[in-house]
C-alpha cells in the first residue's frame, strides 16, 4: 500500500468512525450538526453521502489536485486537534 492510500485509508475510517458514534444515542458527544455552517439539523452523514464521499476520497489518490484537497483537510483535523489539546 502507498503512502497515498494508506493516507486515503485512514482518512475514510475517520469518517465511517465518525459516522458510527454520531448515531448511537447514548454518545455524549452528539451535539449535533454544526448549524453555523448551513447545515441542516438531521444526520451525521447517509451512507449513500458516505459512499460517494468515500469514492471521491479514493479517486483522490490517482489525481494530484484532488488529493492535495484531501491533504489540506487533513492538515485541518491535524491543526484543529493540536489546538484543542497543546
């Protein structure tokens, strides 16, 4: 496996992750969807949603525009979590 899909990989576990604890009811971090963002207030992510994000992410390894988006998302998680916890 390439540094790229392992990258890819990873980054769709986060969201089939994130997909499961946001739908169980006794999760105490389900503050539901951000609002602020436009979103609706229903579901974390379908799993048809998940599917094609999931698609797309795996595209992303072959085309380098495409993962340098992947890329800078997950440079975002990374940010966001080194501000939350250093």
């Amino acid at each position: 496996m390439t540094p790229r899909e392992k990258y890819v990989k990873a980054l769709k576990e986060l969201l089939e992750a994130q997909k499961e604890i946001q739908g169980q009811q006794d999760n105490p971090f389900n503050l539901g969807m951000p609002t602020h963002l436009g979103l609706s207030n229903e579901t974390f992510i379908s799993n048809e949603q998940l599917k094609e994000l999931s698609t797309i992410i795996e595209q992303a390894t072959e085309d380098n525009q495409k993962f340098a988006k992947i890329w800078n998302l997950g440079t975002d998680i990374v940010l966001k979590a080194k501000a939350i916890f250093l």
